[in-house]
C-alpha cells in the first residue's frame, strides 16, 4: 500500500486536482482517503492506472519508494503554467503562489467568504486575498492584518468549488512577514520556546513544582494515591501541556489527569521542552515549527511513549 499526494499526482499526469479526485470518486483508481488530501492505494492498482496513462516506469518507481518526485526539481514549483497564457493573471512569479494552476482557477464566486465564519471582521475576506495575490499585490497583502484574523479553520477551503488551497496561502503570507511585526505575543512565544522550551518562558523547577504540588491536591480532592507522573520513562502516553495552563490556570489540567487515573493510563509529562502549542505553525516560522516538533520527538524517544496527546 502507498500513499499518494493529490497535487502531486495532477501533477504528474499533467491535469487538474480535481481530475484526480474525479477518478477516484468514479473508481478508475481505486484509493481510499487518509487525511490531508492523502489518499492510499494498492501498488498493483498504482502501477496499472499510471500504465494506462502512459506514465513512465522510472517516474512510477520513484513514487512507488516514496523518493520525492520534486528533489532536484525545485524549478517545477513555478513552471511556465501548463494552461496556456491566455489563462494567466497578474505576477506569475509571485512567491505567493503556492501552486501554478490555483490561482488563476478562483472564480470569485465568493463561496470561500461565505463559509467564513469571521469573515467581515476588519474586512477579512478570503475572496479578496485571493484577488490580492493574483494580481500580484503581495507586499500590500502581507502588510495587512487580514491573514493573521483567519484562524486557519478551512472552512473557506472546504467551501471553495475550485478546491484552491486557500489555507496553505494564508500560512505562506504569514510566514513572509517580518518577524518583529508578527502581530501580538506570536512571535515573542516562539523566541521564548525555542530559548526556554515553552510559550511563556516558566522555569523548570517552577513548572515541576506546580505539578506536583497539583498533582497532591488532587490526590486529596479524589484521587487517592495521585502522584503526577513527570518524566516517567516508558509511559505509553506522552502528554504535552499549553502553557497557559501552568502560568494561569493550572486547576484545567486535572480534568485530563482526572480521567487518565481513573482509566488507569500510564502517561507521563516531561519536565523540559514540554510545549504543546506550535506557534511556529501559526505564524508561518517553518524552521521554529521543526524545532519544536523536533523536540517532542526527542521526548517521545527519551522517555520511550508510544502515543501522544497534544492540547490542540
Ligand atoms: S470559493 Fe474558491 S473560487 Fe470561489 S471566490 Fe473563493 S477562492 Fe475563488
Ligand atoms: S481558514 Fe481563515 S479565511 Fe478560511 S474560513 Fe477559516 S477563518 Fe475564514
């Protein structure tokens, strides 16, 4: 079984997305849907379909070992569009644009603006973003608030009958900001994360011992005998924490610790780089997100869990 991207088969095949998705809603390629647009399929089913489309075999056997199709190839992101000119609006280098074929398929129909559920908020409207960029008036986009009120949700993208990436725009457009003008503590909460391993800056011992302490109200609250679990090493269940717990409501995170008592789980919490919120998602900081990752890797490994369990 492999798995297979949509954007990455359309463009392999040299069509649209939503020719590939067609195909497997028919049954011509027999896949069933992972997540994030993912799809698996049989390798024999793989290999028959690209036959039959005249794919060649090196190419098939680089998706097949999951060898990246675009290593080397980075050219290929912005190609000379496969439409033609006539179909090509605006800057068609713009760094915005995340796919050669999407923009310029937004039929403004204003669908997107409608499933928005903040849209109209200081003037957010998905529509009009996607306008901005393919006009190419991407200092004046990145300059606006706009992106940074969308709170990633994709109900714009799920809405949108041209299936536009519109979530994977508003992160690239966040990510091409100065990062001393990420708007509110955003960006303050990476730099903090990556010097201190959480959101807020708590001090390890501070956070111990508030775990701690937590931990022996609950054991007289309810739970006789509760002791929090930090740093336990081969816990099945690794659990991180949003800071805003610890620094201003720590009473939340007995709720969680309530049920994984009386469920008898074994699960631990790590005393360093236990940070559960990725700020570097959201202000579109890729390498800070991979530190951060990187790091509850790393804690997974030490301690030897199996599961993971984040806030958000
Ligand atoms: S829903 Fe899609 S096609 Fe319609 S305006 Fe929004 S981005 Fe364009
Ligand atoms: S992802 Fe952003 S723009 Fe799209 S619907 Fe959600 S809040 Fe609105």
């Amino acid at each position: 079984m492999i798995e297979i991207r949509v954007g990455e088969i359309a463009d392999i095949f040299g069509v649209h997305r939503n020719t590939v998705r067609n195909w497997i809603k028919s049954g011509a390629l027999a896949a069933s849907a992972t997540v994030a647009k993912k799809y698996f399929v049989e390798e024999k089913e793989f290999r028959r379909f690209c036959a039959l489309q005249g794919i060649p075999e090196n190419v098939v056997s680089r998706l097949v070992s999951k060898e990246s199709y675009w290593a080397g190839r980075e050219e290929k992101i912005m190609p000379q569009s496969s439409f033609g000119e006539a179909r090509t609006v605006g800057d068609r280098q713009s760094v915005l644009r995340a796919d050669p074929g999407w923009a310029d398929l937004c039929l403004t129909c204003g669908s997107c603006a409608s499933a928005c559920p903040i849209s109209g908020v200081d003037g957010l409207d998905p529509r009009k973003i996607v306008r901005m960029v393919v006009l190419g008036r991407t200092s004046e986009v990145v300059a606006s608030n706009w992106p940074w009120k969308c709170t990633m949700c994709g109900k714009c993208e799920e809405a949108c009958p041209m299936n536009l990436e519109l979530v994977k725009l508003f992160r690239r457009i966040r990510s091409l900001r100065e990062r001393d003008k990420v708007p509110g503590p955003l960006h303050k909460g990476v730099v903090m994360a990556l010097r201190r391993g959480n959101n807020l800056g708590i001090p390890r011992a501070d956070f111990v011992g508030l775990l701690e302490e937590v931990g022996e109200e609950l054991a007289e609250e309810c739970c006789p005998g509760f002791v929090t679990p930090i740093d336990v090493e081969g816990a099945g269940l690794l659990v991180t924490v949003n800071s805003k717990e610890p620094f201003g409501e720590p009473d939340d995170m007995k709720f969680w610790w309530k049920i994984f008592h009386a469920a008898g789980e074994s699960w631990t919490i790590s005393s360093e780089n236990w940070e559960g919120v990725n700020w570097g998602l959201f202000t579109g900081d890729d390498d800070a997100m991979r530190i951060m990752v990187g790091r509850i890797v790393d804690n997974m490994l030490r301690l030897d869990c199996k599961k993971l369990l984040l806030p958000e």
